[in-house]
C-alpha cells in the first residue's frame, strides 16, 4: 500500500457520491470520473494498481448512483479504459509526484462536481 492516501480519497470520492449532495452538470461529473480511470491507469507503474482499482470502484459507484445499472456502468468504464489502454499514454509515462497530484485534484474535482449535482436536485 505505497500510496494509501491517495485510495483513501478515491474512495471517499465514491462514497460521497452516495452519500452527499451538492451543483456541475452531470455529463462534467461523469467526464471527471472517466478522467480518474485514465490517469489512473496511467499511473500503475508510479504508484501500482491499488489506485487504479480504486478509481474504476469509485467511477462505477458515481455512474451508479446517477442512474446507470450496474451492468451499464461496468460496460462504460470497460469502454473508457479500451480508449486508455489503445492511447499513446501509456503506465510508464508519469512520474509518481505527477500521478499523485493528479489523482488527488481530479478525485476531489469528481467529489465536489457530484456534491453540486446532488444539491440541485
């Protein structure tokens, strides 16, 4: 567990997407989380899986929460990381400062766009 803090905010990102309520758009949010998945899987060979998996947990539950069925939201982030996997950028191009940095914006970026979300509604 190298870098414990950083799945501890993606998964408080996912568990205030059930919990909390809060105003961006949701096509923001969910383009948000779809840039967690990325960066995270860009970010394996800085910081290791854990975070990669905890950024597509968390991705699931947003996608989840906002309405898409489990097997909807499974099938979108299988897609979003078939676009990452076949992209230029691959695991090894991020340094583990630039990784950690990165996830930790965009996880709180995906938290507080869901948090407005919920607040509109």
């Amino acid at each position: 567990m190298r870098f414990s803090g950083v799945v501890c905010v993606l998964m408080a990102a996912a568990l205030s997407a059930c919990t909390t309520t809060g105003g961006a758009s949701e096509s923001q949010v969910i383009s948000d989380a779809r840039g967690l998945v990325t960066i995270s899987y860009q970010c394996q060979d800085a910081l290791g899986r854990e975070p990669h998996y905890s950024a597509i947990d968390s991705s699931e539950t947003i996608l989840k929460t906002l309405g898409k069925s489990s097997d909807d939201a499974d099938r979108i982030v299988r897609g979003w990381l078939k676009d990452v996997i076949a992209g230029p950028k691959q695991p090894s191009d991020l340094d583990a400062k630039t990784c950690k940095d990165r996830l930790l914006t965009l996880a709180e970026k995906v938290r507080r766009g869901y948090e407005a979300l919920k607040a509109r509604n």
